[in-house]
C-alpha cells in the first residue's frame, strides 16, 4: 500500500472520484453524493489506503465546499487548477468525451505528475476574509444595477436625463423638482424613489463593510499595505484570491517617472567631435555652394521648446546630441546659370561660374 492520488471531480450534490497509484495505475473509482450519508460511503471506501492524498479541482470554485469537509477530517488535499486538468484531457487518449469520469481521471493525472500544487489548509481568518470579500463584490453589482435603474427612470422623468455619476442624494434632489402629473409619471416617480431609498442603505453597508476589511487586513499583518496605490479593500482580495505579496526588503517599490528618461534635462552636452577627413558642416564649402552665411541658431517655439542656451539633455541617454542647423543652398547666381551636361539632363559639369 503506497502512496495514492485520488483524483475528484466536484459538483453541487455529486462528487467522481478516482484512486490512482504512482505508476499511474487506476485502483479504484466511483460516484458519490455530498450529502452526510454518501461523504461517509466515500471515505470508507477510500480508507484502506492510508496514504491518500485528495486533488480536487476547483477548490476555490465549485470544490471549496467538499474540501473544506476534507480537511476537517484530517485529509491531505492539494488544489488542482481547472486549466491543468483540462491540458490533460486534451492529450489524453479515448474519445475525448467530458464525462465526470474523465474530469476524475484527467484531475488524478494532474495530481500524480506535477509536483508543486498548492496545499489546501484550513485558515479560519483567511475564510472569513473571503466570506466578507464576496459579500463587498455583491453589494458593488448590486449598486451598480440599481443606479443603471435609476438612470433609466430619470430619463423618462426629466429631459437629458442625469449625470453619469450619481449618488443618491442627488437623484433624490432631481425626484423633488419633478412633479408628474399622469399615473405612469406617479408610478415612475414612486418607484425611483424606492431606487433611491435602495442606493441609501447600500451605501451604508458598503461603508460598514469597508470599515471591517480594513480592520481584518490590519490583523494579518500582510505587506500589501505596504504597495502605492492599494488599499484595504484590494489587499483583502489579493489575499483572497492569490495570497500575500512579499515586498522587497529595501523598502518601498520603486516609483515609476512621470516622464521618459531621453525627456528629462539635467546636463548640457558636449560639442560632436568633427569627423576625420571630412570638412566640418559648419564650414561652407566654396567648391560646390560657395560662401554661405553664419548659421543661426533656431529659437523653436516657446511653448514646446526651451532656449537654445537653456537646452539640456540626460546624460547618458539615447537622445542624439544637439547640433545647430545649416541648410545647404546654392547662391542665386549659381542657381539661375546652372550649367547642364551635354549627356543628358540632371548633371553638371562641376565648375562653377
């Protein structure tokens, strides 16, 4: 009797499971109730392994009922995600049907293979955090309804409608500078401000429920306090749904800039060298344009461009460095007796007039 891997597939009243050996041999299976009387068929038919550790699927979903029993119990269970069971039914051989045996076999599989999966315990803190987390999700969606509600009635009340972002004191503002005079303009009214009353009694519990979160993520002592940005209510369902974040022990995390480093200014640079064997481009070049007049350097626009004398790039970065502009142009002379090749257009003969 070795160690053995009994692969479980969950469902609400039902639960598949089957038992596995280390050589991936299949020892055992069946299909069970959740109810008090089959949970006790299925652990003892389990129970002639000694060894046993339970891999259910799901056991943040649909599994955490079955094994929040298991562990109870005194069970080893390990927490099987739904996409790696689903990977090896997919390469796994026979038709390739999803039946709860092959969810069962394809989750034992998992179980067998792979080494690290994560081990359910039983945190009494962890799941009253979870208990309160759900309850702060369902009364945002149902805030969110009754205000899209509301939204709709107030446009049908008054012309335009409301506000994108309403509370509820200014719906109940808008309800009392709207005066129907029809029954199904009474019936709107009436029921809007039932809406109103609804949204008012929701802010209150959103608020006592915020108070507590803050209050148990204080309690665990977790570094997600610790990030920019985060606070009670999104530490508690970080907690909830992948755990603690440990911070970097040099302190807090680095902040981002608010610009790009090739955008900061902090050191004027140095003039390019000239490149050997080459004229450099300050110099006219009387060969080919003639004398050219002292370039200037550009001013730029005011609002998008510091002085020239002002500019400043970061040392370091990979912005090119800063020459002034020389527009190469031909004297007006030298444009107007251009002379032509007798080869054909567009060549020049090179002597200049």
């Amino acid at each position: 009797m070795g160690t053995v891997v009994i692969g479980m597939d969950p469902h609400k009243r039902s639960a598949t499971i089957e038992v596995m050996a280390g050589d991936e041999a299949v020892l055992a299976g069946g299909r069970y109730g959740t109810d008090a009387a089959g949970y006790r068929v299925m652990l003892a038919a389990v129970r002639r392994w000694p060894e046993r550790t339970w891999a259910i699927e799901g056991c943040q979903g649909i599994g955490r009922h079955i094994a929040g029993r298991l562990i109870a119990d005194g069970e080893q269970v390990v927490d099987v995600p739904p996409k790696l069971s689903a990977r090896a039914r997919v390469f796994a051989t026979g038709q390739g049907r999803k039946t709860d045996a092959t969810d069962a076999h394809s989750v034992a599989l998992v179980g067998t293979r792979m080494s690290g999966l994560r081990p359910v315990v039983n945190d009494e803190q962890l799941a009253v955090l979870r208990i309160l987390v759900d309850r702060r999700r369902s009364l945002g969606e149902e805030h969110t309804r009754k205000v899209s509600q509301l939204h709709q009635l107030l446009l049908e009340l008054i012309p335009g409608g409301a506000k994108r972002d309403l509370s509820a004191a200014q719906a109940k503002a808008l309800l009392a500078t709207v005066r129907p005079r029809d029954a199904v303009g009474k019936t709107r009214r009436r029921v809007a401000a039932e809406l109103v009353a609804d949204l008012e009694r929701i802010y209150a519990r959103k608020k006592a429920a915020n108070t507590e979160l803050e209050e148990l993520v204080k309690a665990t002592g977790t570094t997600l306090l610790d990030l920019h940005g985060i606070g009670p209510t999104g530490a508690a369902r970080l907690l909830v749904e992948v755990g603690d974040i440990p911070i970097p022990e040099q302190g807090t995390l680095r902040v981002l800039e608010r610009h790009r480093a090739h955008r900061r200014l902090v050191g004027r640079p140095d003039p390019a060298p000239p490149v050997a064997g080459r004229q450099s481009s300050d110099q006219p070049c009387f060969a080919h344009h003639g004398p050219r007049p002292t370039p200037q350097p550009h001013p730029g626009p005011g609002l998008l461009r510091t002085q020239e004398g002002r500019r400043q790039i970061r040392h370091g970065s990979h912005a090119l460095r800063q020459t002034p502009t020389v527009r190469h142009r031909l004297p007006d002379d030298a444009q107007r007796h251009r002379p032509r090749s007798p080869d054909g257009p567009g060549r020049t003969t090179g002597t200049r007039l």
